[in-house]
C-alpha cells in the first residue's frame, strides 16, 4: 500500500498500487484542481481513507522526538499508516522522508531526488558549543546564549 502525503497529492503523481490518505491528509486539500484529483480517486476506489491506530502514532513521535523534525499531525498520521500496513509514504517532504527512513519505513519521493542522509537536529550553544536535543529550552543553562538549532548527519 502506497500512503500519500499533501505534497505527494499536489504533484498529482498516483503510484501504480493501492494508495491510501489519512483523514488529516484529506483535511489538508484545499484547493480545487487537488480535491478533484482526490474526489475521482476516492469514487473510483483507487484511493481509500484510512487512519493509524494509537501505537503505531505513538511509534512516530518517539522517532520525532529522537530526529528533532517538525511534523505535522497529518505527517505522523502518514507514517503512522505506512509502518502500520508495512507500506510505503510518498511524499516530498524531507522530514517525513528522515523519520521514515529512521523507522524503517519506505519511502518514495515523487518530484526530487529525496534525502540522501539520515539526520538529527540538535541545538547547540554558540557561546559555550554545548549542544542539547531539539526540544530544549531556548537559552543555555550554562552560560544564557541563545541556543541555534543544528544538523548532524549520516549517509542512509
Ligand atoms: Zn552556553
């Protein structure tokens, strides 16, 4: 099964399978051209709505957590999903692509190239060069800087 995000939506690219949204998703098509797109899908049965129960949600924020991306509810619901059904996202985004790729999860990228690292934000104090994990408050505790956030990275 193949779950789509809202960016994999926009470029009106259907892999050649089932394909699935989330509800969340499905929220999140606004414009018109997109909700033709998904209305004729849905009616001819080629695309179905479909939402992750709470475990596999829970598995999604943990791996956040750790990866220190900015997700959305509705791109957790679609990795969710795809972990959950042992499918695979498409999508665009290169948060959702990381923690995929962390989980296990497959992922296709429909217009780019995709990600070729996995990474991890942290922050980072330019006063001290103390780093903390991306949830951190906003200052150092150690010296008062504001903390910046960066990157670390590994090849996939
Ligand atoms: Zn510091």
């Amino acid at each position: 099964m193949y779950v789509l995000d809202t960016s994999a939506l926009l470029s009106r690219h259907m892999p050649d399978g089932p394909c699935a949204i989330t509800h969340l998703v499905l929220d999140e098509v606004r414009d018109e051209r997109s909700h033709d797109f998904v209305t004729s899908h849905l009616s001819a049965g080629t695309l179905v709505v479909c939402d992750p129960g709470p475990e596999a949600i829970e598995r999604v924020r943990n791996e956040k957590r750790r990866s220190g991306d900015d997700l959305s509810e509705a791109d957790i619901s679609v990795i969710a999903l795809a972990y959950e059904h042992d499918g695979t996202v498409c999508t665009d985004d290169y948060g959702v692509q990381n923690v995929a790729e962390r989980m296990g999860v497959s992922w296709l990228s429909t217009k780019t190239r995709g990600i070729q690292t996995v990474v991890t934000w942290k922050k980072r104090c330019p006063g001290c060069g103390r780093t903390y994990d991306s949830e951190s408050d906003y200052v150092c505790e150690i010296c008062g800087t504001q903390l910046k956030r960066i990157l670390t990275k590994r090849r996939r």
